[in-house]
C-alpha cells in the first residue's frame, strides 16, 4: 500500500496534503497498491470522510491527548509503530514545515532514504520514481529509491488536486500508548502573527518584495495587492527580512520557504540564485525592476522595467476593476 501522512491544524486538513493524497491515488491505481492515509491528533476522527473524498480507501486514525498538539518526537513513535505494523510500500508526506520536521525523523527511525521536497513522481517496474530540484534548483534528478519503505515529500502547489468524489472506506482507530516521559518535546503555546496571513506555501498567488521597496512602511503597497487578489500571500526577499522591514515567516528562497503558486509577482526583487531557488518552479512570474539586468527577468514570463512605485498604484487600480466585474 501507500501511506499518505495527512496533516491538520486547527481540526482542518492542510491541502498540500490532500494533493499529496491525490497524487498517491494517480501512482497507486499505476501501480496496482492500495492509497491509504494516517490522522495523528487527538478527536480528529471527524476529518476522516474529507479524506476518503480524496481517493483513500482506509484512513487510520492515531489517537492519544499527548498528540493534541505537533511533538516531533510523539508524532514519531506513533508512526514507527503503525508502519511496523502494516509495512507500506510508499510512505508520502506533503512537504510543509511539519513535514520537512517529521519526514527526516521517521526515515531515520525506520533507517531508509528520504527524497525530500520532490516536483514530479511516475510510476516504474512496480516503484514509485521521483524528480527534485538540486544545487539551488539549477538542476533536477530523477531517480528510484532502494529502501523499503520508499519515503518521499512533495512540494504543495505542484501537484493537482483531484476532483473530490462521494467516497467511502475503513476507518481504523488506534490508541497510541506513549509514556509521557517520552515525548520529550511539547507545544505550551501557539502565537499567531496579527492579522492571520495566509502563508506563502498555501497561496494561489504570492506578491513578493525584495530590496526595492525601499523600507517596511512600503510593504503595505503589497498588502494592499494581496488584499485584491483572491488567496493571495506577502512574500519577500532574504535582504528584505535580514534589513528588518518584515518578518521571517514571509521569506522565499533557499534559506525561507519554497513556494510554487499559479502567480508570482515579484517587485523590486533583484533575483539572486538563492531566491530563485525559492519560487522558480511557480507557474507564472512576473517581474517589476529598474534594473534591466536583473537576473529576475531570465526566470520571468513577464517583466517591466521600471520605478515599482509608479507600476503598483495603477496596476492596483486595474485589478480591482477586472476583478470586481
């Protein structure tokens, strides 16, 4: 079988898992194994026929009040125990914060081989084959891991999502005995940044800003864009968030978060390889830099060379118009 790690915040599933579902099921039926899903929480039973909607034809439900909340190492103990159980072929996780955590963790405890953050799978000989970026992102290997089970995470917004269907199937529930003393690593509270902003890993279009914006009070041009544009998020450039004028959270590249939305704006980005690494693989680019050597206008599929602030005022103005109509 396949095993899908679903993730959940707040009692809602994340999407990128539901693409990695998706995209399990597409392999799987290639294959001819079994998509199956694994919850770890506490009373998060509930999201279970979310889930078979996504082509799971069994989710098992790992349950115990210590998992309430993310622990790395109890979300690891109860998994290392269901996968020694079941044995699956493939393992899956959606490549997020708590994945790119959790999926290292687990592969080190079962002692197999990780491909991390991949962009593309294909069924093979009964394996599942799979293509990552490498070297920042300027070149992408394919291959076929050896180790069993096969473990991979895949990058969110890369994968299609799949037409939800009326689906059924098993829910088995599991109680997780984990002595306390064990999980040695606790939530004792979550802070949420004001306002709530969609992060940058889950947005459909992300409006970026780099060292050309000249100072923090000018990010609010770009939230002022998010705010038009429908599941849209603030991103930015490393030296953006190195000068202080905005929080780390925001950061695309190699050393923020990787993102892959249908729409990338980038305004006053110049576009150094680290940053390129962060957000090359988003389906569309557009560029805004007075600077036309900048190497942001190699990757863009459109770019204007010119002053951001007198693009973004009219540019602005014209989506609200599209729109609204």
């Amino acid at each position: 079988m396949i095993l899908v790690y679903v993730e959940c915040r707040d009692f809602k599933i994340k999407q990128s898992s539901l693409e990695a579902l998706s995209e399990a099921k597409r392999r799987g039926d290639e294959i001819g194994i079994e998509t199956t899903a694994v919850l770890v929480g506490h009373a998060v039973d509930a999201l279970a026929p979310e889930v078979f909607r996504y082509g799971a034809s069994k989710v098992y439900i790992l349950e115990n009040a210590l998992l309430a909340h993310y622990s790395p190492s109890g979300f690891t103990q109860a998994l290392v125990s269901l996968i020694e159980e079941i044995k699956p072929e493939i393992i899956l996780f959606a490549a997020t914060s708590m994945g790119k955590d959790l999926s290292p963790r687990l592969a080190a405890e079962l002692g197999v081989s990780l491909a991390s953050d991949c962009i593309q799978t294909a069924a093979k000989n009964g394996k599942l084959e799979v293509k990552r970026p490498i070297f920042a992102g300027k070149a992408f290997a394919s291959f076929m891991l050896n180790s069993s089970p096969q473990m991979a995470s895949l990058r969110p917004n890369v994968f299609p999502l799949a037409e939800p269907v009326d689906g059924h199937g098993e829910t088995i529930k599991k109680e997780v005995v984990i002595p306390e003393n064990q999980v040695k690593d606790k939530v004792t509270e979550i802070l949420k940044a004001e306002g709530a902003e969609l992060d940058v890993t889950e947005a459909d279009i992300v409006v970026t800003g780099g060292r050309g914006m000249k100072g923090p009070e000018n990010f609010d041009l770009l939230r002022e864009l998010t705010a038009v544009l429908p599941h849209s998020a603030l991103g930015a450039s490393r030296s953006a968030v190195d000068a202080e004028w905005i929080d780390h959270q925001h950061q695309v590249g190699q050393t923020g978060k990787t993102v892959s939305p249908s729409l990338y704006m980038a305004f006053g980005v110049s576009g150094a390889i680290q940053h390129l690494a962060g957000m090359s693989s988003s389906k569309f680019i557009v560029a805004v830099n007075k600077d036309p050597d900048a190497p942001i206008f190699k990757v863009a599929d459109f770019g204007i060379v010119g002053d951001l602030f007198q693009v973004i005022p009219p540019l602005k103005e014209e989506l609200k118009k599209i729109l609204s109509e």
